[in-house]
C-alpha cells in the first residue's frame, strides 16, 4: 500500500481544502467537511447554547411572572396556522414577513407566525368572546421572518408580550409602559428609556386639512426621512398652512415636555387635537408612575406601527443594539366588523438580554460515581451536581474534563484548583 499524509491546509469558502502526498505525484484534493455542512445555518437563525439558552428561560419567565403579577393571564397560540386566518385583521401587516407552507393534511396554505400579536388578538375576539373585558393576556414563544433589520438580523427570536383588551383608557397603556419598565428594571436593565409615538396624528391631520390619498402618500417618505425642507417644498401642492404644520411636527420631537409644548402651540383640526390629547395624556400618567423614566416623543414615526390605531410606544436601552420592545393601541376585530380596543407590548428577547449582565453560572459539582453522598440537598441550594456515570481512576482529572470546579469527597466538597 502506498504512503501518504493529510493535512488541512485551510478554510475556504468551499471548505476545508486538504493535501494527500504521494510517492510519484502531489495532488491537491478539495473536501467538504460534512460535519460543518450539517451545522450551517440560514441567515439569521442561530443555536442558543449554554448557559445563554438557560440564562434566556429564566428571564422569560421572570418576565411572564412580573406579567402575571399584574394580573394578565397566559396564553399559547399555535406556531403556524391557515393562512387566511394569521393574516386576516392586524396579521396583515406582516404578510411580507411571513414563511408560507403547504398543509398536507388540508391542502390548505398555511404561514409561520412572524409576531404573536394578531395571533392573541384572535384568541380575544374567538375563544375569548365572551370573557369581561378588559381582558389582560401575556404570552411568550418564538417568531420566524422572512428578513432581518439593519439593527436586528436576527430571523427567529423570542417575544414576550402582554395585551389588554377592551379597555380604550389612557390608563390602559400607562399600565402597560409602567409594567414593563418595572419588570425591565427587575431584571437588571440600566439607562432605559421610553420614545412615545402617535401614527394616527399626521393622517388625521391631512385628512382634515383635505389632503387626498397620492398627497399623502407623496408626503411619506419624506416625514420618513424627518426632511423639513422637502415638506416646505411640497406647500404649493398642500398649502402653506398644511406645510408649515407638518414641519413643526417634524420638529417637535425629542424629550416629552418640550414636544408636547411644541406640539401643543400648533393649530390642528378637532380629530387631530384629540390625537394630541391623548398622546399628552399617556405622557402624563406614565410621569407620575415613573418619575425617573426618560420619556421621549416622536410625533410623526409610523414605520412599523403601520396596523395600530393610537399612542405607540418603544422601549431602548443606552448604549444595546436594536429596541428592547414595542407597543401601542390597535383595534380587533370582535363578532365580525365590530371592532373593540386594545393596547399591548412586546418585548424582543434577543435585545432584552443583550442589557442584562449574565451574572454567575451555576457552580458545577462533581459526585464520583459510586459516592453514597446525597446531592439532593446541594441541588437545593443551585448547585449543578453532575454525577459519574462510571468509576473514574482520579476524580479531580473527571471533573475539569466535565467541566466542574468542584468534587465531592466523601460526604465534603472540595474546590479544583
């Protein structure tokens, strides 16, 4: 039999590329290595291992538990359903983001949720139907869409969220800003801060002013893009009252006090001031929960809150990539074209443990197989107790190998140095 070595040379984008030496010739042999095939995975989708994966659950649930403190009832809508139904309603909106599949039992299209939202908004207006109002819902589970975002390319992550349904106060959603502030703060994030929004203030706005649909779409991208001078430039097609108004909004954004001053100096039809009002309203009932809540205003962001109907708001932490989670008031659909309110929050997972200090790992306790030690009390206490399944020749090598710090000896615990 001939001679020959192998050596991986390198990584390449095929692969790693390997040498095979033999005795008249070298010939360079390019192979892939199956083992790192079957752990590739799409854009935006990644393995949670430990301790991030158990780190994840447990501030979950610590989030569901604050949830649950305040009185809003879990609920587990399925991972996919009918097509026709997650899209129907608020569901709508993320027709773009949602993977679509074939049923083969029904022969019947069906689509992966990409926001639990409508989702919990259907369990309300169906199963739900007939439960007092307001209801409050929590839930938790994993999203799936189509892209990623510039600050989130994250594909699948987590949700946390909390709704109430059938309550159309201002109370609703300072509950719901508070709630999460204090179920945030619990957890350990630091420098966090509130932008509130209102994406039905500039519509209504035009709308009185008689503004039609193509103008309104023309203004869009530049209200988008907070363009002033794009705005004052369209005055001779909205009116240079119309112009003017919209610029100030435009401007009247950044801490709550001074927007909602500025906002309150402009001249707006009824609807629109009653936008207003109730924007200024949440403003004020969050304030006298949170005193020391950083509030911020953005009086004409739409994006991403293209299905809610009233004050929106978004949670961030200084200095942590992407928000920490969003929310707002929308209506659902109850009993076929009749509508009710609601308000609700969600919180993305991915960006919420991204502020949190990790903190420390469980300690991790070898008991050598064979040992009459009792592990239960340690395990009481939040030690990770991994027990010998076989006798080891030295203890203290198994542990390190297991990744343990500590062995039992006898009845005692002994720190590996």
């Amino acid at each position: 039999m001939e001679a020959f070595t192998v050596g991986v040379v390198r990584n390449c984008r095929h692969g790693p590329v390997l040498l095979r030496a033999m005795p008249e010739k070298r010939v360079v042999w390019r192979v892939i290595d199956q083992l790192h095939e079957k752990a590739l995975l799409p854009a935006g989708i990644n393995d949670v291992l430990s301790p991030d994966a158990a780190f994840e659950a447990a501030t979950l649930e610590r989030l569901i538990a604050v949830f649950t403190g305040y009185g809003y009832q879990r609920v587990k809508p399925p991972l996919i359903e009918f097509e026709e139904n997650l899209l129907a309603g608020l569901g709508a909106a993320m027709g773009e983001q949602t993977f679509r599949l074939m049923d083969p039992v029904s022969q019947r299209m069906m689509g992966v949720r990409a926001d639990m939202t409508p989702q919990v908004a259907r369990i309300a207006a169906t199963r739900l139907a007939g439960t007092p109002r307001p209801l409050r819902l929590s839930y938790a589970g994993q999203v799936l869409r189509v892209t990623g975002s510039q600050l989130r390319p994250e594909r699948q992550f987590a949700q946390v969220g909390a709704e109430i349904i059938g309550a159309d106060e201002s109370a609703a959603d300072s509950e719901l800003v508070r709630m999460a502030t204090t179920a945030l703060t619990a957890l350990g994030v630091e420098r966090l801060s509130v932008d509130l929004g209102i994406p039905t203030l500039v519509p209504t706005f035009c709308t009185e002013a008689g503004l039609n649909a193509d103008l309104q779409g023309r203004l869009r991208p530049h209200l988008d893009r907070k363009d002033v001078a794009a705005i004052k430039a369209m005055a001779t097609d909205i009116g240079d009252d119309a112009a003017t108004t919209l610029a100030a909004m435009l401007t009247a954004s950044g801490p709550a006090e001074q927007a909602l001053a500025a906002l309150n100096a402009l001249n707006l039809g009824p609807k629109a001031s009653a936008e207003r009002t109730a924007l200024a309203d949440v403003v004020d009932l969050v304030s006298r929960g949170a005193t020391d809540l950083p509030l911020t205003i953005d009086a004409v962001e739409n994006r991403g809150f293209e299905y809610h109907s009233g004050v929106t708001f978004t949670f961030f932490a200084l200095g942590v990539r992407g928000e920490l989670g969003t929310g707002g008031r929308y209506l659902t659909s109850l009993n076929g074209d009749a509508k009710e309110p609601a308000t609700g929050l969600t919180l993305f997972m991915d960006s919420v443990l991204r502020a949190l200090d990790r903190g420390e790992t469980p300690r991790r306790l070898y008991l050598p197989h064979g040992s009459t030690a009792d592990a239960a009390p340690w395990r009481a206490e939040g030690w990770a107790v991994i027990e010998g399944l076989k006798p080891a020749a030295d203890a203290a090598i198994e542990a390190r190998r297991l990744g343990c710090t500590y062995v039992v000896d006898g009845e005692d615990i002994h720190q590996l140095t």
